[in-house]
C-alpha cells in the first residue's frame, strides 16, 4: 500500500459519518415536527370524545 492510498479512504469514512450524522438529525427533525403536528390532533380528538 502507498502512503498517499490511505487518505483517501479516510476523507471517503469523515464524509460517510458527516452524511450519516445529517441524515439522523434531518431525520429527527422531521420526526419532531410530525410529531408537533400530530399531538394537538391526538388532544383534540381526546377532547372531542370526553365531550361526547
């Protein structure tokens, strides 16, 4: 192996784990957001079948 043929593969690892890292945050972030959005539903439906 040539000392120059291991950089390569390092910047290709750093490059997965960043691709990684922001797929799980992105991922997370639309799990909130769904989650925001579908809470007040869940109460309102609640409420809707206490009232009734």
């Amino acid at each position: 192996m040539e000392p120059g043929s291991s950089k390569p593969a390092l910047l290709v690892g750093l490059l997965r784990l960043l691709a990684l890292g922001r797929l799980h945050r992105v991922a997370s972030f639309v799990a909130m957001i769904e989650y925001r959005m579908l809470l007040p539903q869940a109460a309102l439906i609640l409420l809707r079948n206490n009232l009734y």
